[in-house]
C-alpha cells in the first residue's frame, strides 16, 4: 500500500491541538511538508515543536491566521498559495443547549467556525488543484451529523452541512485527479474531552463507563477514540492509496452509528 506523501505540500486547519495535530503529525509522518494552522504564533510553534519532537527530520511550516475572517483566509493564501493536500479540521463545540435556549448569535457562530472556516479555506486551492489534476481535500465532520444529540442540535446542523458541501464539490472534480471526501470521528480523546472530564470530578474510566452507558450506548469500541485513529483515516485518505475514495463521508466513530450506510 502506497502512503507515501514525499514531495507534497499540506494544509491542516486548526492544527494546533486534538485531531488536527494528530493529523498533521501523520502527514509530516508520511514525508508531506506540512503547514500548521492555528489563531496565534505561540500555538503554531508549540505545535509544531510537539511534531519535530516525534519526527526530528518532519518538514514543518507554520501560519498563524484566523480562518473565521476573510482577512485571516487572505493571510493564509497569501502565505501558502497552493497546497496538494487540504485538510479542513477546524471546528468547535463550545455551546450544550436545548434548542429552545439557543441564540441565534450561537448558530451563526457554530456555522461561521464549523462550515464557514472550511468553505473560505477551500475555495482558493480548487484552481490549482484542478490545473495539476492531482490533489486530496478531506472535511472533518462528527457522529452528531447522523445521529443527533439534543443537546448539540445546532453542532450538528453544521458537520451535517459539511458532509453535503464535500459531496458537493467532490462533484466538480469529477473525472479527475482530485479527490474529496469527510471523516466522521465519534467521541474522541481530545482537549474539550479532557477538559470535561476534569471538570466532572471523575476517572477517565469512570467517565468513559458512565458516558457509554447512558450518552453512547450503541458503541461498539466503548471507549473513546484516539486522536491518532481518526488521523490514520485522514492520512490515508490523502495518500495515493486512496485513490478510487471519492466523494465518500467515512466514519471513524467506534460504530456508535447502527445504521449499515
């Protein structure tokens, strides 16, 4: 199987911590020059220190640019113009609401971070791409698109967003060399994970056990998923081996979704 990325340029959005640098991490792992993004300098660095700490000869670049404005997606194109790969991880869930008490300063925010920062970030790569007839871009989207948690009905609206606007571009490159596709990660061991189940007074275990039981309990793995099994999907899906994966949104969510499609 061909993972080899040596040679290529890629982009991953929001990839100063959690899945994003676990991603660009097994990018630069399979010989990609990889670009972190993140909001400040000081992330960027730290990121990427933590990437040259596991992989000493990773070639690694850094661009601090807020993907939420139009003036931060000009910095980031103006710094990188072209990539082979794109990797459009950034998002958030910062609001747990009924929907009843959401705003709708609340959903335009959750939209403008999580479909919003990917739309922006795409849109100047499609060219280039298409000119080289090569390219990989991958949307990072969640379980709640599917499977709808009510208190998160607005987080996903948006991943579900996501899905809709891969397959949709993945049309455009329709005969070609470029291919475009979604991960759809469940409940992964990341910084909002960590930092709930701190502030739950609980084990990890005791959390995990207790949140399969009652919030997830069609899981099949029953536990939570490792920022590094979602980045293996991810990495796959942008190397040569993936080559026929078009269009597709796969999951990565330790098979809470029952549903066989």
């Amino acid at each position: 199987m061909n993972l080899d990325l040596t040679g290529r340029q890629a982009l991953v959005t929001g990839s100063t911590g959690g899945i994003g640098l676990a991603i660009a991490t097994g990018l630069a792992g399979q010989g990609a020059h990889v670009w972190i993004n993140g909001r400040s300098e000081d992330g960027v660095a730290a990121a990427t220190a933590a990437i040259r700490a596991k992989l000493p000869a990773a070639e690694l670049s850094g661009i601090a640019a807020d993907l939420l404005t139009i003036e931060g997606v000009r910095t980031l194109t103006a710094a990188v113009p072209e990539v082979d790969i794109l990797v459009n991880n950034l998002g958030a869930v910062n609001v747990r609401k009924s929907f009843d008490e959401l705003s709708d300063a609340e959903w335009q925010e959750m939209f403008d971070v999580n479909v919003m920062s990917g739309v922006r970030a795409t849109r100047p790569y499609l060219g280039p791409m298409r000119r080289r007839d090569w390219g990989r871009i991958v949307f990072v989207s969640s379980e709640a698109a599917l499977q709808v948690p009510p208190e998160l009905i607005h987080y996903a609206a948006s991943k579900a967003a996501t899905i809709v606007i891969a397959r949709g571009i993945a049309e455009l490159f329709a005969g070609t060399g470029v291919t475009v596709n979604t991960v759809i990660p469940g409940p992964t061991m990341a910084r909002g994970l960590t930092k709930r189940i701190a502030e739950s007074g609980k084990s990890e275990a005791d959390y995990a056990a207790e949140f399969f039981r009652t919030m997830r309990p069609t899981s099949l793995i029953r536990r939570f998923t490792t920022t590094e099994e979602v980045a293996n999907l991810v990495v796959y899906l942008c190397s040569p081996a993936a080559s026929a994966t078009h269009g597709a949104a796969l999951r990565v969510e330790g098979g809470i979704l029952k549903n066989a499609f």
